[in-house]
C-alpha cells in the first residue's frame, strides 16, 4: 500500500503499474487501485497497468473492471 500510494505524491502526469508479478488480487487490492486511479484523476493525472499478470487479469475480469484499466502491454 505505501509504495502504490507514493505514486501520488510523483510528478509524472502518467503513472504506469508493472503488476505482472502479482500471483493474487483480492478486493482489497482492488480497492487500493482504484483509490489510486481516483486521486491521480482528481490532479489531472492518469494511472496505466503497463503488465498485468494472469491472476490481475482474471480478478478484473470476475469482477467486470478491465475497462477502467487501460492497458499498455497485455500479458500474454
């Protein structure tokens, strides 16, 4: 949480999550990613998965949320 919550304080415009190391994804992971996405929108900035792993890949699929995610890089 503290290292996906530093991405806030970062001067990018765009922050880019390389998540293709993540073996699982509960709801509270979920709920940190999109407190992310929702602060950074809120400052005018943007958050990317640039590499998702499976298990990212099947919890937003179960839980119909692959769209609020843009990806950079699909996994393959």
């Amino acid at each position: 949480k503290p290292e996906l919550l530093h991405a806030l304080t970062l001067p990018q415009t765009q922050v880019v999550l390389d998540l293709s190391g993540v073996d699982e994804l509960d709801t509270a992971g979920i709920q940190l990613l999109l407190l992310l996405r929702r602060e950074l929108a809120a400052s005018g900035r943007q958050l990317e998965i640039g590499v998702y792993s499976p298990a990212v890949l099947a919890t937003l699929d179960l839980l119909q949320l692959h769209e609020r995610f843009s990806p950079a890089v699909e996994a393959a």
